[in-house]
C-alpha cells in the first residue's frame, strides 16, 4: 500500500468520523425537535382515491376514535388481529400478533395498518374504477356484512352494496394463517345498459414517523415488481419537487410500500396487465405516499355480471413465507421485496446458509458465530497469504528503515535498495492488499445480510435480548452494577447516551480491532501517520457503538479470529507481535 494510498484512507475515516459527529450533534437533535413538534402538532390527515384528488380531513384523532367512526368486522387469525371498516370495505386496522413492539413481556404487538384520520394512518382500498359511470363505491361507501362474522381463516367475508342505479357490488374477502388476505370482487350489472369498469388497488400512507423515513442501509419506501424489474423508491425520492409520480405498465405484477420487517404489498390477478403508480400526493402540507395499480377494464353487459381476484400481503418480510407465496400464487420475485442489495448474487446465498445454520442450533447469535467462522474459513487461503506477506513486511521493517536512514540523500539509491530487499526476503509489499478487496464484497453482503433478516429482531443471545438493537450497557454504570441511568445525567444525559454511550460489546470490537492493527506492519508511515492509525480502533468503537448487537457480535467475533490467525502466522516466522509482548508483561518473562 503506498503512501498516497494511505493518505486517502486516513482522509477517509476522518471523513467518516466527521460524518458521524455532524449526525450525532446536528441530525439526530433535529430530528428529535421534529418527532416531538409532531407529538404536540399531529398532522391532518388526507384521503386519496386513484379517480379523485385527495381532500382535506380533520385533525387527527385516536387510534380508539378513528375505529369507531364506522362500523367494523373483526380480523382474527394466529398471526393477525384487527377489524375491517365497513365504511369504504378499507383494510385499515391489523396488527402482527406474533411480533411485539419492544422485547418487554408486556408490549403490545406491532401494528401494521393503521385508520385514516389519526397520525401516519396506514391503509388499503380495493375497488372499480370507470368513467361516467355513477355510484361506484368510495372510501364514504357504507356496505353491507351479507356472510360471516369475523375475518379468520376458513371463514370468509361478503359483503355486498346497490348503488341503486343497476349495479350491484360483492365483495368476499378471504384470508390465510398467515398474511395474505384473497378479494374477490363481482359487479353485476341489473341495469339496461352496459357498463365498462377496470379494478384497483391502493396502499397509502400519509406521512412517515421520523424513525422509519430515515434509514441508509435498508430500503424503505414503495417496492415492487413492475415492467420486469424491482422498482423502489424512497419516501425523499418521490417527495422532491413538490412530489413526484413513477408510472408502469406491467403484466405478472406486485406493488406496495415496506419498511424495514414489514410489507403491505398489493398483488392483482396473475398476468393481469396493471398501470401502476407511485406518487407522492401532497395534500395540506403532507407528504401523501402512495402506490396504486388499475387493471385491464371490463365492459359489463346488461344482465351480466364479471369478477376480479386480487390479493393483499400485510405482514411480516420472512423470507421463506415470501418464497412459499411466490410459488404457491405465482408471485413474480416477490421474496425481493427484502432488500437484497447491490451485491444480491453473495447476500441471497448468504441468507440461505445462515437460516440453514439457525434452523439446526436454534440460536441466531450462535449460528451468526458459526457463520463467521464458515466465512473464515472460505477465506483461510486468501487470509492466510495475505497475513504473510504482513508478516514478512514486519519482519522486514527494521531493515526498510536502516535503509531509509542510510540513503535518506539518495531517493532513487533508497528505492532501489528496498526493492532488492523485498526480492532477496521473497516480500510482495501488494499481497496484502488484494485479498483485502476480495473480502471487502462480502463481508459487504453480511452486514446486509444481518441488517435486514428479521430472525435477528428481538432474538436473545446470551445477556442480550435483541440482537436487532444497540447494546443496552454502558461503561458510564460500569456495564449496570451501578443502579443509575446515565441518560438522565443533568445537561450531559443525552451525551452519554448517545455519542459518548458505550456498551461491552463495542469496547471488545475496539480492543481486538486494537490487536489486529497493532499486528499490522506500518511501513513508510510518519510518525503522525502512525499514531492516527493506533487511534483508528478508538475512533471506530465509538462509530461501531450504535450499530446492531447482531452485527458487533459478527464483527467482534471476526476480529478475534483474525488476530488468531495473524498470531500463529507471526509465531511461524518469528516477529515479535504485541501478545505475546503483552504475555511478557504480565508474566515477567522475556517474549519468545
């Protein structure tokens, strides 16, 4: 690695740790002031009908008031609950029973969708679309419970509404054990002249908490399969310029808008031709996400009648129950609404052998150990030639730099000094680096990998009871065995709780992240230069801190096998490495 190769990684991490200061003191703040003028200011909320523009709503209310505006049928399933607005036939109040909010005993389940008129309402409207064509049933529609009770699984809904002008509109809902919820729609026409009519479907969201909206690593936003490709777009994408709409045209489509775990995707009749839409309706100074398709119309003859079947997922992103529907209804790439990444062709792999490992040792934290020594071991051959040629580099360090001194006059006689020394000892000064690049894709693709399975949310492993969350301890309570809560600190609680929080696990990254660049040899570098790269692993410990338990475990874990490796590779060849100078120490005994 030359110098100016590493002039621009220490421009790199400096850039990163500035990056990283200007979220902490200036984002994170702003954001915070945001969430609570939100709190004290809901936003109104809107309604938007693919026919019709939106139109102001009152203020926002309860979750509670919302709910009974209209008359309701419950949703009960084993992994659902919730209730059906019979005004409108809306999909707008689901909860995920088999998920829970926080890991408290207690929380309550995560909520899926949620009514219009409250904050960040989240909901699905299903329904016929034609031009002059009078009394089509809207989001105000009153219908009628013709069948059924409640929503569950072998026990279907209808409903039914007249518009009073020869059509009549039935609707039997359907849903599975699990999220997929089956709509068929009739419209029979009793009236003396024929109709032409095409279906929709349409998920909105209108506006987006401050802790969903912004997120670097994962996508969140609208997605689907459209024209032959994955379509995403984040909420910021589609809200520049006022808002804006993306507009498909596709056959053996899906579309919806996720999160980070949870989807609300909508899927027409398979082979469907579909006009697909994502927009950012603004309305009242709201942010009004949408994604909507219509499909092909159908002409109605008097005395006729014509069905639609279309389906909605609203759940959970488990990747095997996106592929078992994928198969089972012909969902074209629906397991991509996870977000694979640019490197999908090592993550999707990745992913499969990691839930292979999980399904056998029954632990995620264990199985992400196992994982990390599987890559490892992939990478021993590679690894292993890199480590020595940094161990010979090492080795060779004392002679580089008597050289140094003694031509230190004489550039080109320095040079070609070193150069006869890197062929005489059999060093490749570039061997360190290439393995390096070849590993950088895929330890790329796991931190993906562990950033988007939802297996990681709220699994224990050890002290820790989610490994989807930031480490909980601090050092500023010696890691709990002081009873006190740094955060409510007068004026530098926040401070201690976020830039400066640490917990166990960052400060053991830090420390073997220590070990492994202590090992490195630092050839060529000013002492300067030096002493900003043994401030490196500090640097990164605070960065790494708010990352993933899951994803310290991994980077923790790899690091000591790193230094395992790197430690033999020095004991083989004899160089002085800074364990066993520290084995010295404490022993008393000269270092071998």
């Amino acid at each position: 690695m030359t110098e100016d190769n590493r002039n621009l990684l220490i421009f790199g991490v400096c850039a990163a740790v500035l990056f990283v200061i200007y979220q902490v003191w200036v984002v994170e703040p702003a954001n915070k002031r945001r969430q609570a003028e939100l709190k004290a200011h809901p936003p109104a909320a809107a309604s938007v009908m693919p026919s019709a523009p939106a139109l102001a709503a009152p203020p926002a209310v309860t979750r509670a008031a919302a709910l009974a505006a209209s008359p309701r049928v419950p949703v009960a399933t084993p992994a659902l609950k919730g209730s059906i607005s019979l005004r409108g036939a809306r999909l707008d109040d689901l909860f995920l029973t088999k998920y829970r909010q926080t890991t408290a005993k207690d929380s309550p389940p995560v909520e899926m969708l949620r009514p219009e008129g409250t904050t960040f309402p989240w909901f699905v409207d299903f329904g016929w679309v034609g031009q002059n064509v009078p009394g089509l049933p809207g989001p105000n529609t009153v219908w009628t419970l013709a069948q059924g009770s409640t929503l569950a699984p072998g026990q279907p809904l209808v409903l039914t509404y007249a518009n009073g002008q020869g059509l009549t509109f039935t609707r039997k809902i359907d849903v599975d054990p699990n999220y997929m919820f089956t709509l068929t729609d009739t419209v029979a026409n009793t009236g003396a002249q024929p109709v032409t009519l095409a279906p929709y479907g349409s998920v909105q969201r209108q506006g987006v908490p401050p802790d969903i909206g912004n997120s670097g690593v994962v996508h969140v936003g609208t997605v689907g399969y459209l024209d032959g490709r994955v379509r995403a777009f984040k909420y910021k994408d589609l809200s520049k310029g006022g808002g804006q709409t993306e507009e498909f045209n596709s056959a053996g489509a899906w579309t919806g808008i996720t999160d980070k775990y949870w989807l609300a995707a909508l899927i027409p009749n398979a082979g469907e031709q579909v006009h697909a839409v994502y927009r950012d309706a603004k309305n009242a100074g709201l942010d009004v996400y949408e994604a909507n398709y219509t499909g092909v119309a159908r002409t109605i003859a008097p005395g006729r009648q014509v069905s639609s079947t279309q389906h909605l997922f609203a759940g959970a992103k488990t990747v095997p129950l996106l592929e078992a529907y994928q198969s089972k209804l012909g969902i074209a790439h629906f397991d991509d609404a996870v977000d694979w990444g640019m490197f999908w062709f090592l993550t999707r792999p990745i992913f499969a052998f990691l839930e292979f490992i999980f399904h056998y040792v029954g632990s995620f934290g264990v199985a992400i150990l196992l994982l990390t020594v599987c890559v490892r071991l992939a990478f021993f051959p590679i690894a292993n030639k890199q480590y020595e040629s940094m161990t010979k580099m090492k080795k060779v360090q004392p002679l580089m730099e008597d050289l140094r001194k003694r031509y230190k006059d004489d550039p080109a006689k320095q040079q070609q000094e070193i150069m006869a020394l890197y062929q005489r000892e059999k060093v490749n000064p570039l061997a360190g680096c290439l393995p390096i690049l070849l590993q950088i894709p895929v330890f790329f693709s796991l931190y993906k990998v562990l950033s988007v399975t939802i297996e990681m949310r709220h699994a224990p492993f050890l002290a820790f009871n989610d490994l989807s969350a930031r480490d909980p301890t601090t050092i500023w309570n010696l890691f709990g065995l002081i009873p006190w809560d740094p955060a409510h600190a007068p004026l530098i609680g926040p401070i201690l709780d976020g830039t400066l929080h640490l917990g166990v696990l960052p400060l053991c990254y830090g420390i073997t992240m220590y070990l492994t660049t202590s090992m490195t040899p630092q050839t060529g570098i000013d002492p300067t230069q030096q002493k900003i790269f043994q401030l490196m692993p500090w640097f990164f410990m605070f960065i790494m801190a708010p990352f993933a338990v899951g994803l310290l475990i991994y980077w923790t874990w790899s690091n000591v096998l790193t230094t395992l490796q790197q430690y033999v590779m020095m004991r083989r060849f004899k160089v002085e490495n800074p364990i066993d100078q520290l084995l010295a120490r404490l022993t008393g005994k000269a270092a071998k």
